[in-house]
C-alpha cells in the first residue's frame, strides 16, 4: 500500500523554482483583433448618436403634417376667459376640445387653466 502511495507522489509534475527564468510571452494583437477591439470600443459611441438622430424627427425644421406656411394669431386672455370660449370663438364649427388640444400644444400648457393677461398664440383655422 505504502508503493501505491509512493508511485502516485512521483508522477506528479514538478513545480518551477520560485524566480525561474523561463519566459513569459507577450499578448500580441493582429491587425485584425486591434480592428475588432478598436470596433467594440467605439460601438456605444455609434448607438448613442443613432439614437440620437433618430428620436430627433419631431423636432425637423418644425413642419407637420405638411403645413409649411401655418400662420398664427396672439391674444391677451381676459378676465373670465377660458379656453373652451377661445376655442369656440376662433372654431366655431369645430369641436372645441381639438382646438383647446392644439392650443395648449402650441403654447405648453400642462392643463387648460389659463390666466387673466396671459399671452395665447392660437391657430388660424381656415
């Protein structure tokens, strides 16, 4: 049993000596691999900008619709005004809540309260 034991110790392989000299080799890239490492680097910096120039649509020259030439009028809101009476006087064959819908998006109001002495630009509708 003890040769069993012996045999086993003797095949192991032997451990280098603390500050061998063999020598150790460099990591050397191809032309290839310096191409795909360069590539993966730069790739968060192409998605960026194409997310960027694509969720930028809205924003283009400022047409929608087609409606290049759409002119606007401003009016001082006066006390008691609303926008449902706006809307009425300036459309009054459309339905008020699509006039009150384009004149808050027009003018960035979160909700259709308005002020006495507010300047609105409103729509021409024609």
């Amino acid at each position: 049993m003890s040769a069993v034991v012996m045999g086993a110790a003797s095949a192991a392989p032997a451990m280098p000596a603390f500050g061998s000299t063999t020598p150790r080799t460099r990591l050397r890239l191809t032309k290839r691999g310096r191409a795909v490492v360069t590539g993966l680097a730069a790739l968060p910096l192409v998605v960026g900008v194409l997310v960027g120039v694509l969720s930028s649509g809205g924003a283009v020259a400022g047409i929608e619709g087609g409606r290049a030439g759409t002119t606007f009028e401003t009016v001082e809101v006066g006390a008691g005004d609303t926008l449902w009476g706006i809307a009425e006087a300036i459309a009054p064959s459309s339905d008020p809540r699509d006039v009150i819908y384009e004149i808050m998006r027009l003018n960035g109001l979160d909700d259709a309260v308005v002020q006495p002495g507010q300047r609105l630009v409103l729509p021409t509708v024609g």
